[in-house]
C-alpha cells in the first residue's frame, strides 16, 4: 500500500500524513475511565464520543463507557449549555454514576463554551460530582489531553484535610492496565501506601464474568482522589503525561513531586526502584534484586543478535523514550525516534540518550509522522519497527519485522494486560525485540543456514 512512498523528502509545514498521535478527547476519555464509577462525558457532537470510544474499544478489547452532550445544529449555533445540563440530569437519572468527567471537543472549544461556569450553574444530586477540563484537539495529542484529565480531577476534587495520610500519590503516565497493576505489584513489595490516579486496571481489562458491569470494580475511588491532597509527595512517572498533574497538585495543595522517565528498561527502573526505596528507607527485597538480574542475564543472553540492529521507534513521547533508552541498553541503535505529540524537550531529552550511549546520525523528531519516517526509512533502512499498529504498511512495504509496544495496537491482542514497564517489562520487551529478529533471520536466510539451535 505504501510502496510508492517516495524517498526526497520535501519540507513540509501544514501536512501531517499519519500522525503518530489521536486527539485530546481520546486521552481524557482514558483518564475518566480509570476512576471508580465515573461516566467520562464528551461535550460535543455524537460523532466525536463515538469515535474516541472505538478508538479505546479497539486497543483495549473492553467496552469504553462514555457519553455525550450530542450536539447538533441548535447548539453549534447557540452553545451546549443546555445540552449539557439535560445530559448530566439523563446521565444520573438513568446510569447513575457517583462522578462524570466532561472533557471538551474541538466544537464546544470553537463555541467556546464556558464549562465551569455551566457546571456551577447545574444542580448536582447530593453525593454526585461533576468535574471537567478543556481538550482542545486543534492542538497537543491525547497525552494533553490524558494529562488535562488528571488535572482537572485534582482541581476539581482534591482537597487538604488537618493530616497526613501517609501515602504517596503515583500518577503513571498513559500506559496500559498491565503497567498499572505492575507497579501496584513492586509498590506493594516495597510496602508503600499509595493512591494512583488514574487506575485503569480493573476497568480497562476487566475479567469476565458472563454479565455486563458498567462500572468495573476497578479505578481510583473518590474519596482516594479528595484524600490525594494529604498525600506525603506524589511521584510522577512519564514526563510528559504526569509531571503536569503533579505540579497541578504541588500548586494547589503544596505537595511535593518527583518526576522519573517511564520505568522502561534496566536504568529507568532502577531509578524508580531506588526512589522507592528512598521514601521507605528500608531495604530492597531479594524477589526485586532477583528480577533485575534475570533481565541482565536475558540481555547478555540475546546480545548477539540486539547488537549493533537499527530501529525505529514511534510512539507516544514517554513511551519512546522509554523504548529507546531500553534499545540503547540492548547495544542497538534507535536510528529514528519519532512522535506525533508535540513538545521540544522530546527531541532534547532523545539527543541526550543517542549522546550517552555514543551512537551518532540518530534522529528524534516531534509533531512528526509515518510518512516521513518511511521516507526516512527508505533512504537509509532499519532491522526492526517499535511502535503501534499504524506501522504495519511500512513493514509490510519495506519487510521490516515489526514489534508491537504502545499505542494503538488495534490489530492484535493481550498487550493491554501485560507490562512493559518495570524489570518484568524489560524482559517481555526483550522477548518480542529477539524474537522479531530471530523470526526474520529465520524466515529470510538460505536454506542451508537455517538453523534449529540459534
Ligand atoms: S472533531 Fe476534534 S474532538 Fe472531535 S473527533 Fe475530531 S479531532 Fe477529535
């Protein structure tokens, strides 16, 4: 399909062919899922709702809960203001969620619909909530609008009781439940109390149990969320889609945060594993020390066939970045590192790991696109694509081996429930890296190389 891609690249201001990123709402939609009996709310068109929730239905394979103010010409025209109020007094009358989270859409921002000012006009049922923030999808990607999310559940909620509650707040970043539950997993080894937000696991990949639950057992409670503002420090994990929050939080309740890369790889985590164990001074357990050296052992083992192979990878930026350092440490070469999200410090941040490990003619690129990474591709090739599903043209174009991490990934399945951050991560990450490698070895070699014991 793609094989006509022409290898000159022209300058190009105003075009983006294959973003590597969706719009804002898609990522408030996810955030608003990860509380517990939320109704994330589109103010908008029916359109706009219904293509955010297929977009997360379709990575996630779970049902992705939402409404919508269902705009149509009267409230293109005059405002959604009463739209929005049929829509909340419908939404708790008839789905009862105990908190909805409305997000805007370019629509309702174009109006300019004042949602605060709505909202403090409506008359909410007692013990319900109704939070809010804007995502305006002309611009930033669905990590703003992810991290808006995150914020506006802080602005709207938390608050400052008379005491500590002794836990650390942990915002994860826009990963997968499988990440999640990850590092609940080595939060709960270090034995450190805690309150993440937001919490997809338990919603977003739920089990099954032969009946129709609108509302998982997952996701952080409200009462978590308002106790946040009691919270010792908050730890945020992903620079681009969680230091924003905990700095909404350190502005409005003064508590201290700390940012980390995504704990993808051996470095990133260790540095996350060491933060904990600087806020519980007590010593690391042996079960996360054993983890660690696993991965070493695994990254000694598959070194013949990581070193020196160039990559691709493209993403969402704290994912890539993640991916990339991981690569770096498996002696490859991460020759394009791209993402659609917008963001300078993306390209700062990718130069400094290439400057680190010594690699040279790298490139990084943010508000990028598939295009021009295949054009990139075209004139000097790469062994392996990292990336979500959208790459599969180039691979298949090119017979690049492609490795599925990140997001979307709308064409296969599972990766929702398994991590990639953490020491375990690392090791499903250098699993699917080796053996995309191996399978191409396999499946491009002469006949008489073909070996069994590789
Ligand atoms: S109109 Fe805007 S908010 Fe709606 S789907 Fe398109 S980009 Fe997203």
């Amino acid at each position: 399909m793609l094989n006509y891609t022409n290898k000159k690249v022209y300058e190009r201001t105003a075009l983006r062919i294959n973003p590597v990123k969706t719009c804002q709402p898609v990522g408030a939609m996810y955030a608003a899922l990860g509380v517990h009996r939320c109704l994330p709310h589109s103010h908008g068109s029916q359109g706009c709702c219904a293509f955010h929730r297929m977009f997360l239905t379709r990575h996630f394979k779970e049902p992705a809960m939402a409404s919508s103010s269902s705009f149509t010409e009267g409230a293109s025209v005059f405002g959604g203001g009463s739209n929005l109020k049929t829509a909340a007094k419908n939404i708790f009358d008839l789905y009862d969620p105990d908190i909805i989270a409305v997000h805007t859409t370019c629509l309702s921002e174009t109006i300019g619909d004042d949602l605060n000012a709505l909202i403090t006009e409506m008359k909410i049922p007692e013990g319900k909530y109704i939070v809010h923030c804007n995502t305006p999808s002309y611009k930033g990607s669905h990590i703003d609008g992810y991290t808006n999310m995150v914020s506006g559940f802080i602005n709207n909620l938390a608050e400052k009781g008379d005491e500590t509650n002794g836990k650390i707040c942990v915002f994860p970043g826009f990963v997968n439940p499988g990440d999640v539950r990850e590092y609940k997993r080595l939060l709960n080894i270090m034995k450190i109390p805690f309150t993440m937000l937001p919490d997809t696991s338990g919603v977003m990949d739920s089990p099954m149990t032969g009946k129709f639950e609108m509302y998982p057992k997952g996701g952080t409670t409200i009462k978590e969320i308002k106790d946040i503002g009691n919270c010792t420090m908050s730890l945020a994990l992903g620079l681009k889609a969680s230091e924003p929050s905990a700095q909404v939080l350190e502005k409005k309740l003064k508590i201290p945060y700390k940012s980390l890369d995504l704990p993808m790889g051996v470095e990133a985590t260790d540095k996350f594993i060491m933060t904990l164990q600087e806020i519980t001074k007590e010593e690391i357990p042996y079960s996360i020390e054993e983890e660690r050296g696993q991965l070493v052992d695994i990254m000694i083992d598959i070194h013949p066939y990581t070193y020196g192979k160039k990559a691709a990878i493209f993403g969402d930026p704290d994912t890539v970045l993640g991916i990339t350092a991981f690569v770096l440490e498996l002696g490859m070469i991460p020759k394009y590192v791209v993402t659609g999200t917008p963001g300078t410090d993306f390209v700062e941040r990718a130069n400094l790991l290439f400057k680190k490990f010594g690699v040279d003619g790298c490139i990084a690129k943010e508000s990028g696109d598939l295009f021009l990474m295949h054009q990139w591709i075209k004139n000097e090739p790469v062994d392996l694509l990292i990336g979500g599903s959208y790459g599969k043209h180039i691979a298949r174009a090119e017979d690049i081996p492609l490795v599925r991490m990140g997001f979307p990934i709308i064409d296969r399945y599972i990766h929702s429930y398994v991590p990639l951050v953490g020491y375990k991560g690392a090791m499903r990450m250098a699993e699917f890296i080796t053996n995309a490698l191996m399978d191409y070895q396999d499946s491009h070699c002469k006949e008489e190389d073909l070996e069994v014991v590789m």
